[in-house]
C-alpha cells in the first residue's frame, strides 16, 4: 500500500492526540494526575490553593448549623426539658400532698383508736361497777329472804314446840289418870293430876 509522507504525518499526529485524551481520561477516573503536568498531585482538602473558599464554606455551614441549633433545636429541647422539669415538680408536689394527707389519716386513725381503747376501758370499769353493786345487791337480798326464812322456821318451830309441849302435858294428865284408875281404882282429880304433872316436869 502506498503512502504518502503527509498522510503518515497526519496520522501519526493524530495518533498521539488520540492517545493522550485517552490516558487523560484515564487519569481523569482513577483521580492521578498524568504525567503531562496537568496537575499537582495534592488531596484537594489539602490543597493550599482552596483554603480560602474552604473557609469561606466552613464559617457558612457552621453558621447555618448555629442557626439551625439556636433556633429549632435547643428551643425544643429546652421546652422539652422545662415540660419535664414542670411534670417532675408537680409530680413532687402531688406526692407530698399524698403523703401530708396520709399522715393525716393515720393521725386520725391513731386519735380514733385511743378514743375507742378509752371508750372501751371506761365501758368495761363501768361494767365491772356495775356487776360488783348487782351481785352486793343480790347478796344483800338473798341474806335478807334467808334471815326472813330462818326467822319464820324458827317461829313455826318454837310454835310447833310450844304446842307439842301443851299437847304433853295434856297426854301426860291423861296418861296419868288412866293410870290412877288402873292401880288405885279411884279417881283424882284435874288440879291434882295437874300439880303431879308439874312437879315431875321441873
């Protein structure tokens, strides 16, 4: 094949355009500077060139965040915290209020307790003074009725013994007579079996 100077001149020319666009797309993805001195090789957060604008983006984000901080988030936490705070005293101050209020009913069940335990006590002396002056009374009234009894068995009794005395000295003048009459025959009289009958009983 023929070719002319020209043409292997073009070609070759365009060969090696062909060939370093291609390395700097090689370069370009891998992110290494090629060797034509296109770059400077340097991480670009490292690079002194950009510190400038780098500043420039750090004092604006950081003032952005401040903002964001100041505005949006602390206020919502510091209204998170005072709702906390406010719940935790009221919960404090319901808590003494429960326990003012408990010591109160245990006040008054304390005060209520003695009350009946002195309520109690005095029911129970009245109770004893009661069932002490019932029972003297009841004695008193049952030595009484027996004094009563004894005197009227001691009355029945010396009237039954009088009488039983009257009835012998009847049956002893009879027993007397009769006996007069068996041993002697004759018959004596009342004042006589009467005087007979005294003088053997003295």
């Amino acid at each position: 094949m023929f070719v002319t100077s020209a043409y292997a001149q073009s070609t070759t020319t365009e060969g090696a355009e062909t060939h370093d666009a291609a390395a700097g797309e090689v370069h370009t993805e891998t992110g290494v500077a090629h060797e034509g001195g296109h770059g400077s090789g340097v991480f670009p957060p490292f690079d002194s060139s950009t510190f400038a604008s780098q500043l420039l983006w750090l004092a604006i984000c950081f003032g952005l965040f401040y903002l964001l901080m100041s505005k949006v988030v602390m206020p919502r936490i510091g209204s998170i915290l005072e709702t906390r705070n406010d719940t935790i005293a009221r919960d404090l101050d319901d808590a003494a209020r429960s326990k003012a209020e408990a010591d109160a009913a245990v006040a008054a069940y304390e005060q209520e307790l003695a009350a009946a335990k002195a309520k109690g006590n005095a029911i129970a002396s009245a109770a004893r003074e009661a069932a002490k002056t019932k029972a003297a009374a009841d004695r008193t009234a049952v030595e009484t009725s027996l004094n009563d009894k004894i005197s009227a068995a001691e009355s029945r009794i010396a009237d039954i013994k009088a009488k039983a005395l009257a009835d012998v000295g009847s049956i002893a003048e009879t027993t007397a007579t009769a006996v007069v009459e068996q041993l002697i025959g004759g018959k004596a009289t009342k004042a006589e079996i009467a005087s007979a009958v005294k003088a053997s009983t003295k």
